[in-house]
C-alpha cells in the first residue's frame, strides 16, 4: 500500500537474515545487507533477480509512484544460480525498507520469509 502520490527519490535497505528454523526465531542470524541509492532504477532494471516480481504488480509499479494498493500474488523469482551455494538448509527472512532521501522517513517496508529447495 502507498499512502501518498508521486513519490520519488527513494533509497532501500535490504537485511537478510537466515534461520534454522521457522517454527524458532531464535535460531536466526545476520546473513546480509545491501543498500539501493537509487529505488526507481533498482525496480525499473530488467533481467534482474527481482524484475519478474516488481513486473508482476498490479497496477503497473513504476515511478513515479503513485498511491494505492499493489498486488503480486504467486510471485516467482529464479534463484537457481543461488543454489550452487549452501542456501537450501535454511528459513531466510528479507527485510526491505524504502525511505525517502530528503527526509529519511519510511515510505513502505516488505518482509518476505521463505525457504528455497533445489528441486532435482
């Protein structure tokens, strides 16, 4: 949901964390962090990781952007490079949050959870 109208100049902040388990929250640990100066061009990138879920939205995500309700449901990302890497034991929790770069006030936040399993 974005509450206000044509918001532009957004810098994002990504924590991932990794867990043992789900059902345990304790069990979670830092895994990574990114920071994105520029929010427009991040979502507006093709051939990325993540440009099919931001394709997805309904309406159109794009900058400016403008107010209201956005939807992606059954979103799929291809992390199969990812899985040349020992990701697939583990809960990942992915925190984003979008502020803007005058004020440093937060526009939106997302948390996505998930588990990854190669499936061969």
């Amino acid at each position: 949901m974005i509450a206000e109208e044509n918001l532009e100049g957004f810098q994002t902040q990504i924590t991932i964390s990794r867990c043992k388990y789900k059902e345990n929250l304790d069990t979670c640990e830092h895994f990574y962090d990114h920071k994105v100066n520029d929010y427009c061009e991040m979502i507006q990138s093709k051939n990325t990781l993540w440009s099919p879920l931001f394709g997805s939205y309904v309406p159109e995500y794009k900058c400016p952007i403008k107010k209201g309700l956005y939807r992606s449901v059954n979103s799929t990302l291809d992390v199969s490079a990812m899985l040349l890497f020992p990701i697939d034991a583990w809960y990942w929790r992915v925190r984003v949050e979008v502020k803007d770069k005058a004020t440093g006030r937060m526009v939106t936040c997302m948390i996505v959870e998930t588990r990854i399993a190669s499936t061969s």
